[in-house]
C-alpha cells in the first residue's frame, strides 16, 4: 500500500528568509510505501524545514503531530510484518503439516546426542592439551565417542525413514492460522486509513503554519515600512512631501 503525501516542502528559499515562506504544494505530490523509513524521513523533513521559521509553540505542537505520524507508520510496520511472519507459518504448514510425535521425539533424540557427541570431541581436545593421551578418562572418551556416533548415525537414518513412509508429517489443520491472517489484514487496513488521515493531518497542520507566519511576517514588514517612512519625514520632510506630492500627481 502507498500513502499520498499532498504537500512537498521545498527547503531551498529557507536558508534566506525575507518574510515569506516558499513551499512547493501539491503540484509535486509526492508517493510513499506506507509503513517505510522514507516516509518518516520525508515528515520529519517538511516539519523541521517549516519549524526554522516558527514560534516556539507552533513549533513544541508541528514537533508532537510529527511524532504521532511517525509512530503510526511504525505500528503499521510492525502489522505488515505479522502478516508475513504468518503467511510464512502457514505456507509451511500447508507444505509439511504438523510434525508426528514419533518425529518430534525421534529428531529430540539426535539433538541430545549430537550435543553429547560433541561434548566428549571437548573433553578429549582438553586432555590431549594436557598430554594425557595415555590415561584412561582419555581412552573412556574415545569409547563413547564412538558409541555417539554411531547413534546419531542411526537417528538420523531414522529419520530419513520416517520422511520416506509419509510417518514424519500430519496434515495441518490451518484454519486457525488462517483466521488470524485475516484478522491481522483486516487491522492492517483499518490503521492504514488511519495513518493515510493522519498524514493528511500533519500536511495541514503544516500548511496552516506556514500561512500564519507568512500573514505574521507580512504584518511585520508593512508595519516596519511605516516606521521607516515616519522616520524619514522627521528627518527630511521637504523630500517627503514632494515625494508625496508626486505621488499623487502621477495617480491623477
């Protein structure tokens, strides 16, 4: 499934603020695969792009949308992967089936044996350490490593036999795992509107951000050009009239 993601942020005119904010909007809508680090990525981008040029409080709320986002997309991550950790349990069970008992103690069997087998090689490499290859601990090794081995040997070939007669596996019923799988998509899709609305969200809220603070600057810049004037009419106010006075006569 992919998100779209209506607003792309474009972070070049940030860096030389003249009070206005310049963003790129929907017309470089960008695509994202939900649940994937790139769309973390690309929202907690536009929030910090955004967030240089607004107030502490706008910013403290643009940081705690941003943060809620990205943990649904990782919720949402985790449900994708249950998906398939169960898909995967059922595609072996409708390939094998459920292991017999007699092949569940048969290969528990040569698991116990193969850690014996391998305990006794130890043994023996520590005692040739030592230089008591004469000894009889060392010759009492060299007996039960041989009975060992030939008991995994014959494990195994048990199970080989037991693979060969069909006497390994029982069909599975999955009708179990199949329920959940379709419980499991079920809230897959239901956070995936979630978390599609929750992008939304935080698109708007950072839209509406940036219109404040463009509204805000402006405000700023037109009240800072008023002093300015103010300023230069007490200084030199013959210039200002006739600067006023051509004014008008020009809009005449």
């Amino acid at each position: 499934m992919r998100l779209l993601v209506p607003f792309y942020f474009g972070g070049e005119g940030m860096a030389q603020y003249d009070g206005s904010i310049r963003i790129r909007t929907g017309i470089d809508t960008k695509e994202f695969k939900a649940g994937s680090k790139e769309i973390e990525s690309e929202a907690r981008r536009m929030a910090k792009t955004v967030s240089k040029d607004l107030g502490d409080s706008a910013k403290i709320a643009l940081q705690k949308q941003t943060d809620a986002f990205v943990k649904q997309n990782q919720q949402y991550a985790a449900q994708e992967q249950k998906i398939k950790d169960l898909g995967a349990t059922l595609h072996e069970l409708q390939r094998t089936g459920l292991k017999t008992p007699i092949f569940k103690q048969t290969s528990k069997d040569l698991a116990s044996a193969e850690k014996k087998l391998d305990g006794l090689y130890g043994t023996l490499r520590n005692l040739e350490a030592e230089g008591k290859e004469n000894s009889a601990p060392y010759k009492h090794a060299i007996v039960q490593i041989d009975i060992y081995k030939k008991k995994v040997s014959e494990l195994q070939n048990q199970l080989k036999e037991l693979k060969y007669s069909g006497e390994a596996y029982t069909p599975a019923d999955t009708s179990k795992i199949e329920s959940e799988i379709a419980a499991a998509e079920k809230k897959q899709m239901q956070m995936y509107t979630a978390l599609q609305t929750s992008a939304d969200a935080l698109t708007s809220k950072i839209s509406q951000s940036v219109e404040k603070e463009s509204e805000r600057s402006n405000k700023e810049v037109s009240t800072n050009n008023c002093c300015k004037f103010m300023a230069i009419f007490i200084v030199f106010p013959g210039f200002c009239l006739k600067q006023l006075q051509q004014l008008f006569s020009d809009n005449s």
